[in-house]
C-alpha cells in the first residue's frame, strides 16, 4: 500500500509517554505525539510549531476538521505504520470506501503530506481501476456502471469545491475515464449530465464529441 517508511523506529515512538511532547485530540481520542515527527512529515505542523502563537507550545494540539477515523489514520500514517479501510467498520461498502480515500485526499492536502497523498491517490485510483466496465445490458453492470457513475461524480464535485495541491489524484482519474469511449461516457454513464450543473461549456463540448467520436 505505501513505501517503506524512512525511519522505521517512528513506530516504537507512537503513542509514546515517556517521550512525547504534545497530545493530539481529535473528537474523543487523543494520541502522545512528538513535534519533530510531526513536523518532518507535515508542512502544516512544521509552520505552525514554528510559529510565535500559543499553538507552538501548547501541551495539547487540536484537530477538529476532520473525522477521528481520517486523523487516526493520518497519524498512524505519519508514524510508518501500514493502513487501509481497516480504519473502517467491517466489510465497508464502496462507498464508505470512496468516502475513506477522500477524505484522506483532503487531509493530506490541508496538512500537507506528501507521502500521504501518494498512498490514498494510488488507493482512489486502484478503486476505480476495479470496476472494469463493460457495457453489457444485464443487472450487475448496471450495479457496478451506477456505482462508478457515482463516484467520478464525487470527483468532479470534489474539482470544482477543492484546490488540491497535488493534482495527480485527478489527472489520474481523468485518464482512467479516457480508457472508455466518448460515446460510452456519455450514453452509458452520463457524464455530460455530471458535468452539466458545474460544467455547462464541458458537458455540451462531450456532447457532440461522442457523437463523432466512438
């Protein structure tokens, strides 16, 4: 799922009394962490212990813009310690799925992580790669076709609410979309009708692309 992490020891330190130096909560969970690791992973964490406000020295940091399973798991990231939707409950659908890779998306972009955006971009984009559309007219298609349908359009809401400082997560999506024909993204899974509250020009441009290119 990710790489081997550049300091393997980290581990030994999560969660750590006798060597943390600043408690991290998060809705009713807090974790023993240490501002040096915290900092070298995270640009976020790295200005705002820098900085002259109380945040630098306070004994306790606050998270609060994110769901405690998205934190966790950032800083079970963070830490060198492998993760996936185990952070989920058992057997999560597809969409708890989605959701989870998002919203680790938007962490790593509010606390700038890099590595952290590389795991949950190949993780989005793997999960997109499994649907292996075709079109074919029987009822599990339509199942996994409505599922994908649903998905990309979380990203193309998520391009139009977010400025992801790391764009590769969407270029990534796009060009899985390029693998399927013009006319099979429009007649098969309406992206034109996705795009068209957001992207009126775009939706109208497919439009009449799909019906000269198939």
């Amino acid at each position: 799922m990710s790489a081997p992490h550049p300091y393997p020891f980290y581990k030994q330190l999560y969660n750590d009394k006798g060597r943390s130096d600043v408690i991290l909560r998060f809705g009713d969970q807090r974790v023993l962490a240490h501002r040096l690791i915290l900092a070298g992973a995270s640009e976020l964490f790295h200005t705002a212990f820098k900085s002259k406000f109380p945040v630098a020295t306070n004994a306790e940091y606050n998270i609060e813009e994110f769901a405690p399973a998205t934190v966790h798991a950032m800083i079970k990231h963070i830490y060198g310690f492998k993760y996936d939707e185990d952070h989920l409950a058992s057997k999560p659908n597809e969409d708890q799925k989605l959701d989870f890779w998002i919203d680790m998306l938007l962490i790593a972009n509010e606390y700038r992580i890099p590595s952290l955006t590389a795991v949950a971009t190949s993780s989005v984009l793997e999960f997109l790669r499994d649907f292996k559309l075709d079109f074919a007219p029987c009822d599990w298609v339509r199942t996994r076709k409505d599922n994908f349908r649903k998905a990309i359009k979380r990203f193309v809401e998520l391009e139009n609410n977010v400025t992801l400082s790391d764009s590769s997560c969407q270029d990534g999506v796009v060009a899985i979309l390029c693998e399927y024909s013009m006319s099979g993204l429009v007649n098969e899974l309406q992206l034109d009708k996705i795009l068209e509250p957001i992207e009126p020009f775009s939706a109208r441009l497919i439009r009449q692309l799909s019906k000269t290119r198939k």
